[in-house]
C-alpha cells in the first residue's frame, strides 16, 4: 500500500553544498534556490547558521535568508544558541537541529556528546515552540556511525521520542554514510510510523553505495511519504568521512513518478537549477537522471 503523494524536501543548497571546498558566489546560491522554487520545490533547507570557521561553504546564511522571498517551508540548520539566535534575528520560521546517535560523530560534528546536545536542544526547542515556529530534528547517523560502526535501534527510537516529546514538528532520520540496507530501512522506519503517529517522519537516505532508491522503496513501504533529497545528488557531511552525496532529487522525482506517486516537481525546471551549480562547481554532476539528459 503505497502513498499517491510524496513531499520532497529538497536538501542541495545545505547538505548538497557544505561539502564543496569551492566556495559558490552567494548570488549563484541565491538564483539555485529561486529555481529550486520554480520546480515546485515546497520545503527546502536553505542553508546552516553553523561556525563559518567549521563549515565555510554556509558563511553567507544571512544573506542567503535576507535574499529569500516565498511562501515555501524555510528550514535552516542550527547547532547551538547562537545559532538560533541567528537565525531569529534573520526572520526564520523554520529551524533544524541536528545530533548524532553516535557520540563519537556528534563530537566531530558539533563538539559536545549525544546527551550534552540533547541538553542543550530540548529547552531551546521549548521555547520556538511557544513562539510558534516550525521545528526539524535531523537524526544523524541513524544506521551506521563511520568510527563507531552498527547503531541501535532502540538509541535511535529514544532519541526521537525525546524529540517528540519536545514538540517537534519533523524528524528527519538519517543514513548519514549510505549504509543501510533496505531490510535495515524497512525495519527503522516501520517502528518509527508505529510509535511517531503525530509527527512528520521523513527519510533522509545518502547514496554513497547505490542503495538510496532501494531503500526509499522499502521506507515508502513503511509508510513514509516524506523523503530529503538533493539536486544534483551533491552532499555529505564534512564531519563522517565516507558521507558522499544525498540521493539525487531527480532520481527520487523520476522513479517516483515512474510509479504513479505525485510529486510536484518539474523535472526540466529542476535541471536548470542544477546546471547553475555545475557551471559554477566547474565539474560535471553525474546523478543518473541528469546524466542522461545531457547525452540526449
Ligand atoms: P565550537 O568550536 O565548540 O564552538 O564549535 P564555541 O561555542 O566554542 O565557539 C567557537 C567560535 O565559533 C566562537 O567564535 C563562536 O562565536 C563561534 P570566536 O570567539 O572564536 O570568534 N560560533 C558561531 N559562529 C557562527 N554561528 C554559530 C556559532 N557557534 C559558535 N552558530 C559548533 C561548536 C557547534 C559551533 C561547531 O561545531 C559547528 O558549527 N558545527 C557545525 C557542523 C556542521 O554544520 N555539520 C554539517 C551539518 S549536519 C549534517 O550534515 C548531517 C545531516 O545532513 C543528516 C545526515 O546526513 O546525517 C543533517
Ligand atoms: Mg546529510
């Protein structure tokens, strides 16, 4: 039984770019978003108010937001109060946090373990709350954690019941390293449906061994309608060595739409937005789907 509809939340000016040591104009980054939108792009990530010395690509947040324009969902990423604070201060309505299940991976991304960051969010997510915005919690390295290996599902499950408690509107789970398997992703996301009934669950799977589709496939079984993905297929997080790119949006739109589930985007709309980034990255983006496109 599988959803008619399915909300891509496209992560490519966030996740898709904080891994490209060249550093894109902010103008470029800007005119990607506007075309993100003209896709029918509805909910993005934005950018990330993070150090600048820890992640450059996303030294230019404000002014990404300041440029912004629309109706579509917002999100930006913070990490601490003073991202947060940022982040308010540039009007946003909607913010992410992100931890890891794994301690050793939650010090190398944000320097403080699972639990010192749990303790730091959760008040913060109370406040936004009462101040009405959207609230995202990205799950990292829900599967498999690159120095500490196997994750536990139960690790996972609490994490997000903390979170859920908490108010959150999002969880987004993620396979940081694309390492899961798709019996892995059934089973995950499966529990998650049964015990987050009142919260928005949304995979967030990385393609680093080609398992991405295959595993979107066993979460929409799941009964997840709600899927991040990235333009281009660009991503990673600079912190879990072995993270490559985010599923691309335009493999996740086509073979979607390939089985009758709805997804709003226009694919030859979206393929502009990504030849920006191309041009500008000076490389060639080698996502299935666009690949195939430029030898037509
Ligand atoms: P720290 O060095 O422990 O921070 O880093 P600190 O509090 O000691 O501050 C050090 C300096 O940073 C100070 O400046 C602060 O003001 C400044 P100084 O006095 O040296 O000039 N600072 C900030 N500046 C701007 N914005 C801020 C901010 N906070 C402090 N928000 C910190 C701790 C959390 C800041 C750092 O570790 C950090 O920025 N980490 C972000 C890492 C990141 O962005 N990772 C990628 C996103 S997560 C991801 O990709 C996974 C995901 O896609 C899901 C998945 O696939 O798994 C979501
Ligand atoms: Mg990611």
């Amino acid at each position: 039984h599988l959803p008619k509809n399915v909300t891509i939340i496209e992560v490519g000016p966030r996740d898709g770019l904080q891994n490209e040591a060249k550093f894109i104009e902010t103008p470029v980054k800007i005119q990607f978003i506007e075309k993100l939108k003209e896709a029918g792009i509805k909910e993005m990530e934005l950018t990330a108010f993070v150090s600048p010395k820890w992640v450059p690509q996303m030294k230019d947040a404000d002014d990404i937001i300041a440029s912004n324009s629309g109706t579509s969902r917002n999100i930006v990423l913070t990490p601490n109060e003073k991202g947060v604070e940022r982040a308010l201060e540039a009007g946003c309505k909607s913010i992410a946090f992100f931890v890891g299940v794994s301690d050793t991976f939650n010090l190398k991304n944000i320097n403080k373990s699972t639990k010192e960051s749990m303790e730091a969010i959760l008040p913060m997510i109370k406040k936004l709350k009462d101040q009405d915005l959207f609230i995202r919690a990205c799950i990292s390295t829900a599967f498999y954690c690159p120095y500490e290996g196997k994750m536990k599902e139960t690790d996972v499950l609490d994490l997000c019941g903390q979170f859920s408690k908490a108010g959150v509107d999002d969880l987004s789970v993620a396979d940081t390293i694309g390492l899961a398997n798709p019996l892995e992703a059934y089973s995950l996301f499966s529990k998650l449906k049964a015990s987050f009934s009142e919260t928005l669950l949304t995979a967030h799977f990385h393609d680093t061994r080609g398992m991405a589709l295959a595993n979107i496939f066993a979460a929409l079984q799941a009964g997840i309608d709600r899927f991040d993905s990235s333009a281009g297929g660009l991503g990673g997080c600079p912190f879990a060595p072995g993270s490559s790119g985010n599923i691309a949006t335009e493999d996740v739109v086509f073979m979607l739409e390939q089985m009758n589930i709805s997804t709003g985007i226009d694919l030859s709309k979206l393929f502009e937005a990504i030849e920006l980034v191309e041009i500008s990255l000076s490389k060639p983006i080698l996502s299935k789907q666009y690949s195939l496109l430029s030898k037509r």
